[in-house]
C-alpha cells in the first residue's frame, strides 16, 4: 500500500497525517526551547545573580560546555534506545525533565547551582533533539527528503524566533507588572516550563509509536551503536559528522554569546538588564527571520543539488556571515542590523545542508544509531565553540566567538569539495531506500 502524500511530502508506509502534524508542531517548539534556556541568562547573571560583566563570557561558555558535555554522554544512547523502546515515549520524556530544569533554573542562587540545573537540562536537550533528527530521517521517502528537512528547519526558525524574542520580552513584562527582579526571572522560566509540559504531552499522544525498520530480532545495544561508528567508513557520512560539528557550533554561538553581547553593550550605553535583553531580542528576531526566509528558498534547492556539493556551497555563505559579524565593534550601530540578515544566511545554508546529507546517507538499519552518532559529533562542535568562545568572549572582544566559527565552516567548505570530487559517482549505501 503506498504511502502518504501530502502536497509536495510523501511518508513511508504507516505514517498518517496526525503523525505528520504531531511532527511539525513539536518542530516548531523543540529548538526554540533549547535555544531559549541560553537566552534568558544574561537577565539572570545581570539582575539577580550580579555576575561580574568581565566573567559572563566565561560563565556562559562553561554553562554550555557542561550541557554539551552531558550531550555527548547521552545522546547516542539515546538514539540506540529511540531504536529499540520507540522514538515517541523518548521524545515526550525529553520535554517532561525540559520542565523540571526550566523550574529549578531561576531558583539558583549561585552560578554552581546554575551547573547542576544545566545538567539536568542538558538530558532533556539530547532527547528532544536527538528525537527530532531521528524522526525527521524515519518519516519521508528520499524523493522528497530535502523538503520535508527545509519545511521542519522553517518550522524551527519560525520556532526560535518567536519564542526567543517573547521568552526575552517577559522579564521585561513581569517587571513592568510590578513584580521585583527575582520574581520577574522567576516566571519567566516558569512561563516557558508551562509550554514545555503541554508540547510533552502532545508528542507522546500524537507521533507514531515503535521504531520504523527495525528487525524482529532485536540486537545488543552495543551492536546498534557500532552501526553510528561502522558507518564512518563512507567519507559522506563522516563528513556529515563534522558538518554537524561547525553547524551546531554556530547556532551555539548565537544562542549563547549573542544577547549577552547585546546586554552588555545595552547595559554600558545605560539601558537596564530587562530593557538591554528586550533590544537584543529584536537584532535576534532579525537573524532567524532571515533564516526563516532562507530556508523557504533553498529547500527549492535541496534535491536538485548533490547533496555534498550544497554543503560546500552552504558552508562557504557561513564562513562569510560569520567572520562578517566577527568584524562588528558595536551591536547596537547602524551596521548590525544587515549583519544579522547575512549572518542569517550563514546560520541555516549550514544547518539544512548538514541534516540533509545526513539523512541521505544514514542506512535504515541503525538510523537511530548514525543520527544518533551526528548528534554525538553536534555536541563535540558546541562544546568547543562554548568553551573557546566563552574565553574569546571575555579576553579578546564579544564578536570573537563569530570570527572563529567562520574560519571553521571556511576549512570545512575545501573539504566538502575534496569529498564532492571523490564521490559524486559512488552510489549511495545499499541499505538506504531509494
């Protein structure tokens, strides 16, 4: 029986279309929740918890670099448990511990506290996301993969964009309601934790339960795992793997030292905390709008191209945007605004070429595995950049973080290429469905 068919979508067999919307909705909110845990914290280190403005770099990156940290021990079991328990009871457990970590988080009444809550968060991260790409490479058929990627990542833009810019507006709103500094970071989290709760719930009623291609013998689990390793062995999959790292290494950068750059130069030009974080929002808005139109434009694009050879192309417009905003001295000029838009550009041509070449070449057998094993090396990529970052941020200038990643995605575009000429006529893994 042939699948569905849903405009220019076409699904394996078995996926209907409560599955679908299920799929995109939690697309919607799932990186907008991951990114805004990063977002809300220059209010918290500026107004409550008064960390000092030459630390905050360093503060930030470290917070990041033990949630990475924490991915990266947890996220390949997870695709190998997604394999073998279902990929809708992980998913929807994913945003059930997100709500606890966005409870607990303005609670902290210390940066060590902010670690421990950072851990818990971090789980919460490698099951939503892990899930998310997992799902995104089960659900439709190759011919119509690179929309299906270019119409979830739209959804994510959409997501981040609108939930970032009113997660930062609410300390603002709270404040201007009467409530003090505390309380005002206090329900802005537990604002976002509300969210988080309901979107769970809708995951674990309306995706699709068990694991598509699995064998009726079930494996070992580390057997499964070894197939994310194995899979390496096809120089398209391990660039996919360090395609992963830079594209996971930008969106961090942004989600993590982009509003503080702005809170502290609002804050040394006079503005408040709450007010400095609510004009960044806006230059933030600015970048995933673009990125949002983006999207909509190469996902035209996706499946006419080799898939290795948009990549290179996808990381050449990354490396540029990035070290274009590297260059910036004040992010409140004139000048930042055309910034974002280019930097926009950058931060999705990598992202979609990236998720897109990964569910090319995954084989069915073990997907959750090789995704699993992109996520690993997604981690890998955001812990560096964090920590190098976090370090740049505070020692050099606030844009260094931006500059660093555009010489990595640059190194990565030469290298595309190299992979492109060595096997634009080798066929794709036997295992993966035409």
């Amino acid at each position: 029986m042939p699948g569905l068919k849903i405009g220019p979508f076409e699904f394996v067999d078995g996926v209907t279309r409560s599955h679908f919307t299920s799929l995109l909705i939690a697309s919607f909110f799932t990186i907008g929740l991951m990114t805004l845990v990063g977002n809300l914290q220059p209010y918290l280190f500026n107004a409550v918890l008064h960390v000092p403005l030459e630390e905050q770099g360093q503060v930030s990156g470290n917070l990041g670099f033990v949630n990475e940290l924490v991915v990266i021990l947890f996220i390949g079991l997870v695709g190998v448990a997604s394999d073998k328990l279902g990929r809708r009871g992980v998913y929807a457990a994913g945003f059930f511990v997100m709500t606890s970590a966005y409870i607990l988080y303005p609670l902290a009444t210390s940066v060590s506290e902010l670690y421990l809550y950072r851990m818990l968060f971090a789980v919460a991260a490698a099951c939503v996301s892990g899930m998310l790409a997992t799902i995104l490479a089960d659900y439709p058929l190759e011919r119509s993969r690179g929309k299906l990627v270019g119409a979830v990542f739209i959804l994510n833009g959409l997501g981040v964009a609108v939930l970032v810019t009113q997660g930062a507006n609410l300390p603002k709103r709270f404040r201007d309601a009467g409530f003090d500094a505390t309380e005002a970071g206090q329900f802005a989290y537990w604002s976002v934790a509300a969210v988080c709760a309901v979107v769970g719930v809708l995951v674990a009623f309306g995706l699709r339960g068990g694991a598509p291609a699995q064998v009726e013998k079930r494996e070992p689990w580390f057997t499964t795992l070894r197939i994310g390793l194995n899979a390496a062995r096809d120089p398209r999959v391990l660039l996919a793997y360090f395609a992963a790292m830079v594209s996971r290494g930008d969106l961090a950068i942004i989600s993590t030292f982009f509003l503080l750059w702005i809170s502290h130069a609002g804050v040394a030009q006079g503005l408040s905390p709450a007010d400095a974080l609510a004009r960044g929002s806006v230059l933030f808005l600015t970048v995933q709008l673009t990125a949002l139109v983006w999207a909509i434009i190469v996902t035209f694009f996706i499946d006419r191209l080799n898939r290795v050879l948009a990549l290179s192309i996808a990381m050449s417009l990354a490396a540029a945007s990035y070290m274009t905003v590297g260059m910036i001295d004040d992010p409140l000029g004139d000048g930042m605004k055309w910034a974002c838009v280019f930097l926009g550009i950058g931060e999705m041509s990598g992202v979609l070429a990236a998720q897109s070449l990964i569910g090319q070449v995954a084989p069915t057998r073990g997907r959750g595995a090789v995704v699993g094993m992109f996520g690993v090396f997604g981690a890998v990529g955001i812990l560096a950049s964090l920590k190098f970052g976090g370090h740049l941020f505070d020692a050099w200038r606030p844009s260094a973080p931006y500059f660093v990643m555009g010489v990595a995605a640059a190194v990565l575009t030469v290298v595309s290429l190299g992979v492109y000429f060595a096997t634009r006529n080798r066929p794709l893994p036997a295992a993966q469905p035409a």
